[in-house]
C-alpha cells in the first residue's frame, strides 16, 4: 500500500476520519456514529491522536466490537471495526 491506494475490500466499507480531533472529540463521533450502526457493519476509522489510538480500540473491545488494526504509521492508525463481533 504504498502508494495509498485502499484495498479493494476497503473500498467497500465506510469510513470515518477522525484524524482532525483530538481526544476527546473522536471518540464523541465514533459513539455518535455507533448510534447508527447496525450489527455487523464495517467501518474503516482513521485516528491519529495518540490518545484516541490507544483508548479507542481498546474501548471498542470492551463495547464488544471485533477491532483489527490494519496498519500504523507514525501519523495514522487505521482500524477495521465489525459492529457488535467479538474479537476472536
């Protein structure tokens, strides 16, 4: 993926960038967002606050949300979410 294209399963899932925020602010939208979602839904989330990337996945787990981290730069964590799937 270096020239920054998506995968083409990626393609396919929303997203939410939440690259702009700090915390706490992306985990208000991501809860905002959750509102919405129905079980089994895929969501690419973007996070680039230290503190979201490591509250936010960890949060989601305890949520019971399946989290997989897909790939971490020094600037990006991009997480794949399955709404309301256990992580394995």
């Amino acid at each position: 993926m270096t020239d920054g294209a998506l995968p083409e399963m990626e393609q396919h899932w929303e997203q939410l960038d939440l690259t702009p925020w700090r915390c706490p602010e992306p985990l208000i939208r991501l809860k905002l967002w959750l509102r919405e979602a129905q079980s089994g839904q895929t969501l690419l989330i973007l996070l680039a606050d230290p503190g979201s990337r490591q509250d936010i996945p960890a949060w989601l787990r305890r949520q019971g949300h399946r989290v997989q981290p897909l790939q971490e730069t020094e600037s990006c964590l991009r997480l794949r979410l399955v709404v309301g799937a256990p992580s394995p």
